[in-house]
C-alpha cells in the first residue's frame, strides 16, 4: 500500500462509495496540506456529501482508503475519527435549541474525560482554567461570525441563519488540524457569509486544513486555495478557482445537469 505524501493532513486515495447499485462516489483521490482550503463542488447528487460521510465514517467505502495524517482511517467508525480531532458539520445539521448560543459552543468543547469530570467536581484550578479558556474561546468565535451580542439568547430562539452560524460556530471553536462544512453558507446573509468566510481565512493561516462542500460559489471563489469538482461520483477537473471556473468540462456539467 501506498503511504499518504508527507505533510497532508488528509489524503483520499481512489475511494469509491456504492449504494446498490449506485456508484456515488467513484475512485476519487486528492490530498489536502495543513492550512490549506479546497472547496469540494458540484451539482446536486454528485457525491460531495457521500464523501464526507466516506472521510468521517459515516459511510463505508467499497474500495480505496483514507489517511488522516499518516493514520488510516478507512472503516474506523464517526466517534473514532472524530476523537482524532476530524470536526465536520452536516448539510442538514441543527443546535440545541434549549440551550443559551454560549451552551451551544462549549458542548463542542468539552471533552468529558473521566479526569475532567473528578476536577469540575472538585472544582480543582486545572478544571477552572479550563473552563475559562472554554469560554474565552467561545466568545471569540462568536465575535468572529458576527453574533456575540446573541451570546445568552436560547438558540431556539434565533433565526435559521443564526441557527447555522452557532452550528458553525462549535465545529470551528473546536481545535483540530482538520475541519469539513457540509454547504455552510445555505441561509446566511452576504455579512454572515463574508464573516464566515474571514474566518475559516484565519483558522487556515493558522494551520488547519479545510474542505468546503459549498453552492454558494462566491464563498468559494473567495477563500478556496483549490477547487475539486465532482459529477456523477467522478473527479471531473481539479486546480485554482481560475482554472476550475474556466473549465469547459466543469461549465458543461453544472449547464447539462440545470
Ligand atoms: N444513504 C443513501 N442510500 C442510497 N443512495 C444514497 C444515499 N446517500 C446518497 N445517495 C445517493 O448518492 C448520490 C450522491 O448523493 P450526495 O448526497 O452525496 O450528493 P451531494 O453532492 O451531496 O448533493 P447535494 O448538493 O444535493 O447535497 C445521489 O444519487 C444520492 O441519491
Ligand atoms: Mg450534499
């Protein structure tokens, strides 16, 4: 077998997903370096989301692997890669509506370790401190998307967009060298949108690796180092949101499936 190159934080080599006897995702291979962003694209049912499932256990490959870092991870199961530290969000996710906007983001991270639970009892000062970097972090995120005025409201309360942004919120609270949004932008403002996009900027230059599922090809174009398109389950180009924007095969494909 061969090794993933050295430095990617993620590497799809020749993975393949069937349904049935649906192919939906078919010998797709690319590789994504820390801080890097790479927009995955494509028309509706191609099979964007079917590779999420793929990278983060949600759905088994036929064939092919996946390497996190230099760990395999084909097969593991969604709570093994996620305790990795791959964080994702879902196409069709949601928020804990009984919970204050700051609750929501912390559930993101806390991590109840045996350990952590004795020291939150105890209320030891390791426990505090954790806690209080928690809560710095929360806060800042929240100020980053634009919502830390919305901080102690129940997020039941807010609006669909708002809803989503706190979603977003606790994937990217959470440190991790690899972060997966399944289409984020659906239901944001152009401010929450540009807000978003600012953001995952930042977390990039600070090193994290991010694949973007996303329609909203203006986000894309702003924030994508590079553009990998899927049709029909197959790779169909691959390069620079130039390149991919100018490519006939890429035009053909989302005006043959309108
Ligand atoms: N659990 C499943 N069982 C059977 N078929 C599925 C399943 N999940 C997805 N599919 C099929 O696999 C193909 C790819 O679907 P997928 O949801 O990955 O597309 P997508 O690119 O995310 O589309 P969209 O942009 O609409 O979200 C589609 O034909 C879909 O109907
Ligand atoms: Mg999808």
């Amino acid at each position: 077998m061969t090794a993933p190159p050295k430095q990617s934080v993620l590497s799809v080599a020749d993975v393949c997903v069937r349904f049935g006897g649906l192919t939906a995702v078919s010998g797709v291979s690319f590789d994504l370096k820390a801080g890097e962003i790479c927009a995955l694209i494509g028309p509706n049912g191609a099979g964007k989301s079917t590779l999420f499932n793929a990278i983060t256990g949600f759905a088994r490959t036929a064939s092919g692997r996946v390497f996190f870092g230099a760990s395999d991870i084909t097969g593991k199961r969604p709570d093994a890669i996620a305790r990795l530290g791959v964080r994702r969000t879902f196409q069709n996710g949601g928020v804990l509506k009984r919970l204050s906007v700051l609750e929501n983001i912390l559930t993101g991270l806390h991590c109840e370790t045996e350990r952590r639970i004795i020291g939150n009892v105890l209320r030891l000062p390791s426990a505090v401190a954790e806690e209080r970097s928690s809560i710095a972090r929360a806060e800042e995120v929240l100020h980053d998307l634009g919502i830390a005025h919305l901080t102690n409201v129940k997020a039941g309360d807010l609006s669909s967009g708002q809803q989503r942004l706190v979603e977003i919120g606790r994937t990217l609270a959470q440190h991790s060298r690899l972060i997966l949004l399944d289409e984020p932008a659906v239901g944001l403002s152009a401010t929450d949108r540009a807000n978003l996009g600012a953001l995952l900027k930042r977390l990039a230059a600070g090193g994290v690796a991010i694949l973007l599922v996303e329609h909203v090809l203006e986000l894309v174009m702003a924030v994508s180092d590079r553009i990998v398109v899927l049709n029909h389950g197959q790779m169909i180009a691959s390069g620079t949101p130039e390149a991919v924007r100018n490519d006939p095969v890429v035009l053909e494909a989302y005006l043959g499936n309108k």
